[in-house]
C-alpha cells in the first residue's frame, strides 16, 4: 500500500448531507484547545495527522495520511478485515471467474454516494478508467496495469490511442466485465485498495468543487479541510453499511511534530495519537495509564536509493549499498530508540504476512547482519561512497526519523571509520519530501517507509521495485525481477506463487535494490474519553468502531 510517514492521498468536494452540514465544529488547533465536544454516538474525537501530499483523488493517493481519510469516506468492491486483513466483499456481491482473466463483477444494491448518487457498475467503471489515463496523471494509474487495453490508455512514451480500457465493460445497472492482459488469480483481493474505489458523477462534473472537498460513499463525509491545520469530518447517518461508525465524527489535526502531539495527547487536548514518538515510547505506558497501543503492523523501514543518479547505478554500487547494510547496527537502533516497537528486518516484506503468505525470515543473509569488517571491504571495494559523503534524506515532521537517522549515520560513520561520511538530509514536512522524490531531486539514500496496501507478498515487491512500478520512487528495474514478478501473478496455485514471488525478492536481495532497516509495530495512545480504540494491520486507527465518552 503506501510510503509510510508511510505512505497516500488528499482532499476535494462534497454535497453534505444536511444533518452533517449542521453538526458543530469545535475550535481546535494543531496545538490542542477548543471546547471539548460531547460524548456517545454524537461525541467528536481528535486525531493527529499530517497533510497528504496530494488531493484526496483514489488514484492517486499513494501515503498514508491520505490514505488514512480515503478509508473513512469510502468503499470499495472489498475492504481489508480490520483484523486479520484479510479481504472481504463489500460492495462486491460477486466476482466470478473461471480462468483468473475473465471477471464479471455484481455491484451489491442499495449503496448510495453521501450526496444521494447510486453507486453503481459505471461508478466503478468510470473511475477505474479515469484513474488509468496517462492524461489524468494519476501516481497510481499503475495499478490498472493489468486491465485490457492499458497500453493504449496509458502508453510508456507518446500519447493515448483509446480513451478507455478496453478490458472494462459495463454490462447493467449493476454488473461489468473485467479482462486482464494475463492470468492474474489474486486479482480480487487487490480492490481492497483505494485506487479501486468508485467515484460520483459530482467528481467529473464539478472537479475543482470534487477536490476541495470529497464526496465518497464510507461511513464519513468531509465537513472540512483548511490544509497546515486541520480535516474536519462527520458521521454520514444514511451510511448503508454495516460498519457504521459509533461516534459523531473525527478531527484530523496536522502536527508538524509528534512530540507536540503527544504532549497535546497527555494534557487531553488531543484524544488520538497514532504514531508514538520514540522519545516518548519509555513514558508511554505510565503517561498513558496503560492506554497504549503497540500491535504488529505491515510496515517496513528501508532506504532507498536514486538510481537515475548514474553514481548509484553502476556494478560496483551493489557492493557499496550491501556494506552500507552491513554497516548498520539494527539491533543496537531498534532496542535503544524504538524500545521494541521495530524489530530489525531480515527480508523486503513483512511478519504480518507470515510463512504462507510469503515472509521469509532471513533472506537478506549475511548482507542485513551488522559486520563492521565486512562492510568496510565492501564499500571500499565498491569504489567508494559517491561523492565521498552520504547524505540520508528524510521527512522531519512525522516518525522521530531524525532519531534514526542520525544512528543509522553514526553506526555507518563509526564502521568507515570517518565521522564525515554519513550525514541527515531533513525536510520539513512529508509532503514536501514526496514531491522532492517525484521530482527525481534526491542525489544519495532516501527513506522509504513502505506500509502494505493489501497483504499480499506482491504488493511489497511489485508496487516498489517492478520497472516503472507506481512507488518505485528510485527507478530501480531488472528485467529477471520482472519476469518472475509477471510469472507469479500468473499462477493460479497460491502456493506456488509465493514461491516465485520469493525468487523475486532475492534479485532485489542479490542487487540490494534497497536496504531493509526494520518491521515496524503499530503505536497509538489515547485518552480516557475514547474507547474500543484499535490499530488495523496497516497500523492505522478503526475510527469507526471508536466510541466516545
């Protein structure tokens, strides 16, 4: 799913229902304050949250502060078990196939958009083929990749020769076909991802209102939003859903610094906190009177590198990047700033998946062990650190990554002997760290938290390392890797599929396409006003079954 902060997304228009129109505002700051709403189902609850990089358009919202709003003003064909993560229909009442290429999908009855528009087959249809157009420029077009006709929609150079994906047909009120380019058998657990989610007539007709404020079809709608502050939104009470969410709404509140979330979080002037600053994780639990939350999540922490920089694309490169690996101490880091929170990775997926889902513990080998000699050899044997100094850029904003950083830099400076070598790179906030990368600004190892978009061991290694792939945010490619990656989607037997996904991932292992760092665990506090509060496997709040006090 996402580069983690971790991660996607940001905001547009929507007709409001009258009753949510009404509801109360409170007044409140990213610095906590304002009167305290009221409790039971109406209560408002406060958030932290940082702004998305981009308006909240499905398609392309690919992080995770986006992501986090999209989950709570839409539904897709089907939505990730807040759980197990496993996926489950929800607007889809079928999807039938018999050959893992041909799908005809049924579009349960009676859903409606907040603004009172049906959703129906072309709902579906019409966003998918406007989330794949090359002209829509939309960062996650490349998940329709699969779809018929893609190539003529969205061509790799030159402009479109079709309008829409010739895979797609809507074939009544409530039903449309599906063709795929080739055999893909867990093509349906993927519409759990947002990019899937159907858009109203409002979003094509009145685009520029749409993006102000978004109108979606989940248990909340946008009241909302004044970007660097704060997202305002409330309860849809004619939600048809059978997630309907147990409290009046939720302030999404913009920090620029965890540490002044969680000091808004322990004077009550915050009532969610949903990512711990490592400084506070040794205070947390007193602080908190055990309303702490710490739960593995699909999340992993690596560096990437700009392979559209020559000087990190050359043979002797590979060497370079595995001693930098092995010059980390991911122990030493995870247990004295992360407090048990990250466990040091041994491969490019995650925990959450486990064994046949497609984690391979220890995978990455010697090249993830800390073996200051080794690496010293390696880099030297390399050529060298590129210009002699590296420099790992990071978002400052959000995920004491400072902390981090500095040690990551440390344990490298401390093994290539030169208190030079290695420095951080800060950027104010995320979004401005996501669009340096999109810019292709970056010239040494940036961070690239990766939190999956469904649990699947493809999505944490296609979306990021596939040639031109939507998150491949280093341009990295190697055509072995994606042979392998299209034989395994192929594969109708899960099983075997996992297998070759893993073959996969030892070609980014064998060309240390990217430094794995650590698993992250999930991490929220929240005060005594809430309860029944819960982090799902993508670590993110189910707002919806929180109940307020």
């Amino acid at each position: 799913m996402r580069p983690a902060a971790h991660a996607k997304r940001t905001a547009r228009a929507v007709t409001v229902p009258l009753a949510v129109a009404l509801a109360v505002v409170p007044t409140a700051t990213a610095c906590g304050g304002g009167a305290v709403p009221a409790g039971g189902p109406d209560g408002v609850l406060s958030s932290s949250w940082g702004d998305p990089q981009n308006p909240l358009e499905p398609a392309n919202t690919n992080e995770v502060q986006g992501g986090k709003v999209l989950d709570m003003i839409f539904r897709g064909l089907k939505r990730y078990d807040p759980k197990t993560g496993e996926a489950r229909d929800v607007l889809a009442e079928r999807i039938d196939t018999t050959d893992s290429t041909h799908f005809t999908v049924t579009v349960r009855d009676g859903w409606t958009f907040s603004n009172g528009e049906k959703v129906t087959a072309k709902s579906f249809v019409d966003a998918w083929n406007y989330g794949a157009h090359l002209k829509n420029n939309q960062k996650n077009a490349y998940f329709f990749e699969y779809i018929e006709g893609y190539d003529q929609v969205h061509p790799v150079s030159g402009s479109p020769t079709a309008d829409t994906l010739s895979g797609l047909r809507v074939t009544g009120p409530r039903t449309f076909t599906v063709t795929l380019s080739q055999r893909f058998s867990t093509w349906p657990d993927t519409l759990g991802y947002a990019a899937f989610a159907p858009l109203p007539r409002a979003f094509f007709d009145h685009h520029a209102d749409w993006l102000a404020k978004p109108v979606g079809n989940g248990p909340y709608a946008v009241l909302d939003y004044t970007r660097g502050a704060q997202m305002s939104l409330r309860t849809w009470k004619g939600y048809p859903g059978s997630d309907k969410a147990r409290n009046g709404g939720v302030d999404l509140r913009v920090y620029t610094d965890n540490n002044t979330a969680y000091t808004d979080l322990v004077s009550g002037n915050l009532d969610l906190l949903d990512d711990v600053p490592a400084a506070q994780l040794k205070n947390a639990k007193a602080d908190l009177e055990g309303r702490y939350i710490n739960s593995p999540a699909g999340i992993l922490q690596t560096l990437a590198f700009p392979y559209y920089d020559p000087a990190w694309n050359t043979p002797g490169a590979v060497k370079v990047r595995t001693g930098l690996s092995m010059a980390i101490n991911r122990r030493q880091i995870t247990e004295t700033i992360f407090r048990g929170t990250r466990t040091p990775a041994t491969d490019w997926t995650s925990p959450v998946l486990g064994t046949d889902g497609g984690h391979k513990a220890g995978l990455c080998g010697k090249a993830c062990h800390f073996d200051p000699a080794a690496a010293k050899k390696l880099v030297a044997e390399g050529g060298g650190i590129p210009g002699g100094r590296l420099t790992i850029t990071y978002n400052a904003d959000t995920g004491s990554h400072k902390q981090w950083v500095d040690a990551v830099c440390n344990s490298v400076n401390n093994t290539l002997g030169n208190d030079k070598s290695c420095a951080g790179s800060p950027v104010g906030t995320f979004a401005d760290f996501r669009d340096r990368i999109g810019r292709k600004k970056l010239t040494g190892p940036f961070r690239a938290g990766w939190q999956m978009d469904y649990p699947l061991i493809q999505n944490f290694l296609q979306p990021l390392y596939y040639t031109n792939a939507s998150s491949n945010d280093g341009k990295w490619s190697d055509a072995r890797f994606d042979r392998l990656v299209n034989e395994a989607n192929a594969d109708t037997d899960m099983a075997t599929a996992v297998r070759t996904f893993q073959r996969a991932e030892a070609v980014v292992r064998d060309q240390m396409a990217a430094i794995p760092l650590w698993y992250q665990n999930g991490s929220a506090g929240y005060t005594a006003r809430l309860s029944h509060v819960e982090l799902n496997p993508f670590s993110v709040p189910v707002y919806d079954r929180i109940e307020v006090a």
